[in-house]
C-alpha cells in the first residue's frame, strides 16, 4: 500500500487530451475517510467546460466508430495491461480516498480490470446478420451501431468497477464517453483515464468531469448530442435523471439501490450459510449495492445462525484500510454514520436486540461497529431499507411461502441469496424470486461474463456479459432490392 505522498494523485478534470488544473477559488475537495483530512482537489468545472467536453467526445465518436472491432479491442487490451502494471497504485488511491481495506481494494482493481479484459474480445460483438427475403432479388440485413456520445455517472463505494464496466463496453463498441465520477472519489477515475490516454485510447474518447453534480447532471441530460446515459447510484437520483433524460429520449442503464433478502432456509448448510453472510455483507463495510441486506432464517436454525454469525461479527478488527490487518474501514461520511445509527435505533424502539455493535466505535467516531440485531421484524427500517453499513438484522420465519409472497412486493429487485441443499427447493425459490440475480448457496455473485442489473425499482438494463454490450449498441434495419 502507497501513502498519500507516494501516488501523486492526478488533481484535473480530464477533457479531450487536457487536464484542466484546480484555479484559485473553484475547487471540491476530496477527503480521506480515515482521518478526515484533506486528501486533495479537482477542480468545480464551468459549464462551458463540460459543453466543451460534449463537442470534443462527439468529435472522437465520428473517428473512432469507423475503426475496426479488432483495432478497438487491441487498445483495450493494452489499457487492462496497463491496469494491472499498476495495481498496487490504484489500489491505494483506492483505500485513500474510499476507505475499504487495501485487500479489498486491489480486488476491486481486478474486478475493475476484468471487465475491460472480457470486452476486449472482438468475438463478443454481434454485428448483425443477413436474411434471405421472401421475395427473389431482395436482402434484408440487420447490423449493429454504437449508440453514439455516452455519459456515465458513477458512486463513491466502488469507484473502479463502476467506472470500468460502463467505458469498457462503450469503447469497445465504437461510444466515446464523458464520466461523472462522484465527488467523494475523483481520483480513481482519473487515475484509470489517465492509463487509458497511456495505452493508446485516442484523446476525447474518455472524459472526466468534476464539479456541481446537478448542474453537471442537467446538461449531460439535456443535451442532444449525447444518445445515452448509464448511471449507478441511489434510487431517488435514478429517477431524476430518469426524468430529465425524457425530452431527449435518451438510450438509459440505471443500477439503482437494492435490499437483498438473504435467505436461510431449514435445510441450509449453517456454517457454509455464515460463510456467505459474512463475505455478502461486510464487504466494502457493508456499502454494496448488492450485499444482504435483511436476513431471514429458519425457526428450526435461527439461534444456530445468531451464535455462530455473533462469534466472527465479534472477531472482525476495525481499522484504516491502509493498516494489513483491518477487516472494516470507515464509513463514507458523516451523513451515512448517521443514517446507520438511526437505523439502528429504530430497530431497539422496536424490540430488536442488539446482540453487538449498535454504536460508533469508541476509537473513532468515523467507523460504525460491527452490529448483530436479532428479533428484528419486517416493520423496521433495516429491513425495509437499504442499510448500507455493517449491520445484520436476523428476521425469524417457519412459513416459506409467506415469505416469498411478501418478498415479490419488495419494490426493489437488485438481487437475493438463499442457502438451501433441495434441489427442489433451489429450482423453485430461484424463481419465485423477483429480482435480477440470485445467489444460491453463495454470498458473492459479481463476473464480468455475467449481467449485473436489478428489476422493479432496482433500474433497467444489464452490465457485464453479452448483454452489457447490447446496451451501448443500435439495432439497424436495411432492406436492399436489386
Ligand atoms: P449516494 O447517496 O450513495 O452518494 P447518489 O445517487 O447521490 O448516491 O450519487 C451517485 C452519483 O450520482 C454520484 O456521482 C453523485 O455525484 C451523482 N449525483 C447526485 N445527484 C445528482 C444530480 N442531481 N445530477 C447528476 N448526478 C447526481
């Protein structure tokens, strides 16, 4: 792990092949979540500067959608070897200005990578097929095109992968992309930009803008020039952008909030079932769009779970993410610590016991403790939200049925884990489910091979996968009669 001294952190926008230094007064800054410090700056771009990144990522388009599949996926080839030459200074950057320990942040590097790696296959896209007509001396062909200009708006809580699985895509299929990186962690995105220049992606291809997110947002939504939008982040942003990409009828990929339910069933594997619970839900210190969020167990296994869950909550280390040993870092900021504890305090005023944690760690008031609640019920807010921190609440069911059926009227559907060893079971619960990806007998589920996306209010569209492609490309028809 690097100190803040030792990865020279990239302190610009990123606009065409400019980097747009901080001026005097016109700057946000970007604090480290471990120590409250300041860890840098970039600059509040103007709008002229992000109308000026439009012209220039619409220019880049025109060249590089007439360059070849193989031509595209050769440079993001050399921009994934260049990321994992630089790992370790990534990962840092990482842990500096997220907070999740450096483990976890050179694993997101890779998960980073690997989308860029899997998009990196020409094979991958499909461009199009030919159809022989009914009628004689006619061709009908179907081929593929890049959507056009892109814009992507990304969150703080994995600010590699997000930004990787939405440019790698583009890229490959011939979209120039202009991204939003969220204030609180500039400096990976930049930091991959700057790589990607390195690697031969030709300037304007990959834009980076920073300053006010609403005004950045309304003109990267209004404008005409740019054909498509992918955003990760809350549900309540989701639907404005949402709103504001309508009069221009924009081509949308929305990964919003999810509350997955994990799931114990009667005839789970308990111990293989705390193995998943600990890696779905204390990752990233349980700020994961897709880690459990509500867990349901099994009357006939629940005090089984609770003890054996309470026994490795207790033998997690807190700690700063640069520190080898932390298994939890701090919380992103002030206002997500107090949205953990009130959400905790909701679930004590409702009879939830706190079995462990239910404060702020007595060393640092920037990191949650590790919290068991059991006799949680489905009226408190840890169950019915997104949580968002590292709490575990343990719902007591014995009807399963009742169970799904109040489950498929979640509003969200991101994803859902359940351990259970009846094929039957499996076959049945997998899809009852409402959502759109569930893990069975496992507590980790991302791949790049894989499509990453939620239903209901939990967003439209997938990433990852053959299916993420689809997403940056339009479908053309052309009759030909000779
Ligand atoms: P969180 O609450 O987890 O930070 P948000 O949805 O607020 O989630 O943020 C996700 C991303 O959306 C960030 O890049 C943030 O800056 C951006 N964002 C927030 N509000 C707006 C907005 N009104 N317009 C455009 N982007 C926004």
């Amino acid at each position: 792990m690097m100190n803040e001294q030792q990865v020279d952190l990239k302190q610009a926008a990123l606009i065409g092949m400019n980097w747009i230094p901080c001026g005097r007064n016109n700057v946000q800054e970007v604090i480290n979540p471990a120590t409250g410090h300041l860890l840098g700056t970039v600059p509040k771009l103007s709008k002229e500067h992000i109308h000026n990144a439009i012209e220039i990522a619409e220019q880049a388009f025109n060249a590089w959608r007439k360059t070849s599949t193989n031509h595209r996926c050769a440079i993001l080839t050399k921009w994934y070897q260049k990321i994992e030459e630089n790992e370790e200074r990534l990962a840092s950057i990482i842990t500096l200005e997220q907070g999740k320990p450096f483990a976890e942040a050179l694993g997101e590097i890779r998960y980073a990578a690997s989308y860029i790696k899997w998009y990196s296959q020409p094979t991958l896209q499909d461009n199009g097929s030919i159809i022989k007509g009914d009628v004689e001396n006619e061709s009908l062909s179907i081929v593929t095109e890049p959507v056009g200009l892109c814009a992507a708006i990304t969150p703080w809580n994995f600010p590699a992968a997000m930004l990787t699985r939405k440019a790698a895509p583009a890229l490959a299929v011939g979209c120039s992309i202009i991204i939003k990186p969220a204030p609180e962690t500039p400096f990976t995105a930049l930091a991959l930009s700057e790589l990607a220049l390195q690697a031969g992606v030709p300037p304007g291809l990959i834009n980076v803008v920073t300053g006010d997110a609403p005004v950045i947002g309304d003109i990267l939504c209004s404008s005409k020039k740019i054909k498509k939008l992918s955003f990760t982040g809350s549900t309540l942003v989701g639907k404005k952008l949402m709103q504001a990409c309508a009069p221009t009828v924009k081509r949308l990929s929305l990964e919003l909030g999810g509350n997955a339910p994990f799931i114990v069933c009667n005839d789970a594997d308990v111990d293989k079932a705390i193995d998943g619970a600990m890696q779905s839900k204390f990752r990233n210190a349980g700020q994961t769009c897709v880690c459990a969020n509500a867990f349901y167990v099994h009357d006939s296994l629940y005090e089984r779970f609770a003890e054996g869950l309470e026994k490795r909550i207790k033998a997690l280390s807190l700690g700063q993410g640069s520190q080898p040993h932390s298994d939890i870092g701090p919380l992103i900021n002030e206002s997500a610590l107090e949205k953990v504890d009130a959400l905790v305090r909701d679930a004590k005023e409702k009879g939830g016991n706190i079995v462990c944690g239910g404060s702020r760690w007595s060393e640092s008031d920037r990191w949650y403790l590790p919290t068991l609640i059991t006799q949680a019920t489905v009226d408190m807010r840890c169950v019915q939200e997104e949580i968002f921190g590292p709490v575990v609440a343990l719902v007591r069911y014995s009807d399963e049925d009742k169970l799904i059926a109040q489950l498929r009227l979640q509003d969200t559907g991101l994803a859902a884990y359940f351990y259970s060893d009846s094929l039957s079971r499996i076959h049945q619960l997998a899809a009852e489910l409402n959502v759109g990806m569930v893990g069975i007998n496992t507590g980790l589920i991302s791949d790049a091979a894989m499509p990453f996306g939620g239903v209901k209010s939990s967003g439209v569209g997938r990433e990852g996968g053959r299916q993420g492609i689809m997403e940056y490309l339009e479908t053309k028809y052309i009759k030909l009669c000779y």
